[in-house]
C-alpha cells in the first residue's frame, strides 16, 4: 500500500513549491525577518485499492473486492523562512520544511519528509530570477523511502493584477536497498497566474500548468513516464475564516507496461482539496482540510482512492 500512499506525497511537494512562489517577488524587494511555523494536529485518512494475490507463476490476479488501509494519526510540522539582503536589490533565502505524520495503529500510514531551499534572488527589470537547490528526504511507513536532490530555477513577474510566475526543475530521485530499482533522473516545468480579486467575493485564485519527465536510471521503460497537470484554487473570507478550495487533473503516460499482454500504462488523477483556517489570535490559528485524490489506470493494479480529514493548530513564532 506504499505505492498511493508516496504518490500522494510527490503531489504534495509540488503543490508546496507552488504554494511558495507567491512571495518570490516580495523576496526581491524588501527582506522581511526570519518567519517560523508550528503546526500540531490530528486525523483520519483511508486508502483503498484493488485486492490481489500472486499465483505461483507470480503472475497478478485480481479478487472481488477492495483491500483498504485507513486509520487516525497525529502529525507535527515545522516550517521556517529566512532572508538577507546582498546589495543591489540581491537577496539569499532559506526554507525548510520538516513534517512527521504517525498512525499508531496503522503504521503503513507513518509519513516523515524533511526538505531545505536554499535560493539566489536577482532582480532583472520589474521580474525577479531565483536559483537554488533541492533537497529532500521521505520515509514511508517507518523505512527510508526516496532522497531527492535537484536544481531549481523561477522567473517571477508582478502583474497589475497579481503575479506571473514560471518555475524549471531537474533533479535525481535515489533510493535504499530494495528500492533502488525507482532511482529516476526528473525534470518539470510549470507556469502559474496568480490573481488578485478577480471575481466579488473571491480574494484570490491561482491557476497552473505543468509538464514533466521521469526517466528510470536503469532502463526500466515500465518506471519511465511523461506527465502534464491542470490546477486551479481560489481562496476567499467567510464567516470569520479564509477559505480555499481548489482541484487538479494529472496525466502520467507510461513509456511500457510491467505486465505482459496489457497495453502501456496510463494513468489519470484528480485531486480535490478543500480548507478553512480561523484566527484564533494574531500568531494562532485552526485549520480544518479535507483531501481527496482518485487514481485511475489503465493498470488496474495502479487504481487506488485517498481520502483524508485533518485539524491542526498553527503557531507562529
């Protein structure tokens, strides 16, 4: 059950990066002091997939049914920004990210992800240019899972409106023992409009676009894929809270299949995400989210459904 359960987290890093560059113009043009966060909550998630077994041949064969994996967990997350100003409106930053998720009763649900951006930020007319890198370790289920290493760039433009933004990223994927047969090189481009009250009643709505590789370093065309992904979001105020809402479309096309007689492996995900966060005082906050992201494909073993719930309090420091 490992398998939706990292695909999900992969989403949610890019998710977070693109979360970030929101404030990549502000990081050109002024040096706000350094910003740390604590979050600590709680919740129930679930995950289903098809229900199989291996025949003596090891081949896959498919039950009635659905086998599910769901349970409550705790989880905390530290999240820090830091940035100095270098002279001639250049500026470095820091971010980190360290978030444990734990399910005592069960495990397969653990999540751990520590991630550090260190970037570069150089003005270039109105735009800002930031360069820096990657660095990210998971762990799933209370193993170590996937290590990433990358280089990032964005080009950040300000917009009457709000923002422009485009972010390139290559990097390599590595993991331990068993596991190393996913060691992948990647690379991603995404563009995003940001909008400031575009519509009455809505504060903000962002829109992306992005397209990807994934090439598997030891030639396993079956692990290899091309993918593109449509998002939009858009937040608003209502009764005492800022609400988001927003939803994505992904398609990974796969360069083989791992089974023989079945056509390439395609697969087509939705992701739908809805939260309210009230200010409880000037430095805390409750937020309330729900998730969900469904997996079709034409792999059926690769078919799967997440669904979580969480509330969590937010200190800032």
């Amino acid at each position: 059950m490992r398998r939706g359960q990292t695909g999900l987290a992969a989403v949610q890093v890019w998710l977070a990066t693109m979360a970030g560059l929101a404030g990549g113009t502000a990081r050109a043009e002024a040096t706000p002091p350094p910003r740390i966060s604590i979050d600590v909550g709680a919740g129930y998630e679930s995950q289903s997939a098809p229900l199989i077994q291996l025949s003596p041949e090891s081949t896959v064969v498919y039950l009635p049914g659905l086998q599910r994996l769901n349970g409550a967990h705790v989880r905390t997350a530290v999240q820090g920004f830091a940035d100095t100003a270098l002279g001639a409106g250049v500026s470095a930053s820091v971010a980190g990210d360290a978030t444990v998720k734990r399910a005592p009763g069960t495990p397969d649900l653990d999540f751990l992800s520590l991630s550090l951006q260190p970037m570069l930020h150089l003005p270039v007319g109105t735009a800002s240019i930031g360069v820096g890198l990657q660095l990210q370790r998971m762990d799933v289920a209370r193993h170590p899972f996937r290590n990433t290493r990358g280089v990032t760039a964005n080009w950040t433009w300000p917009a009457s409106d709000g923002l422009w933004a485009v972010v390139a990223e290559t990097g390599s994927y590595r993991h331990k023992g068993e596991l190393a047969d996913l060691d992948a090189r990647a690379s991603a481009l995404v563009v995003q409009r940001q909008f400031n009250h575009p519509l009455p009643g809505i504060d903000g709505m962002d829109l992306a676009a992005s397209v990807g590789r994934e090439r598997n370093v030891h030639g396993f065309r079956a692990l290899s894929h091309r993918s593109a992904m449509l998002s939009a979001s858009a937040q608003w105020t209502w009764l005492g809270a800022g609400w988001s809402a927003g939803g994505s479309w992904r398609r990974a096309r796969f360069e083989d299949t791992a089974f023989d007689g079945e056509p390439p492996r395609d697969d087509r995900t939705t992701l739908l995400d809805l939260s309210a966060q009230w200010p409880l005082s000037s430095r805390q906050s409750l937020r309330v989210e729900l998730n969900d992201v469904r997996n079709a494909s034409s792999t059926r073993l690769y078919e799967n459904h997440y669904r979580k719930i969480s509330v969590a309090l937010r200190q800032d420091l």
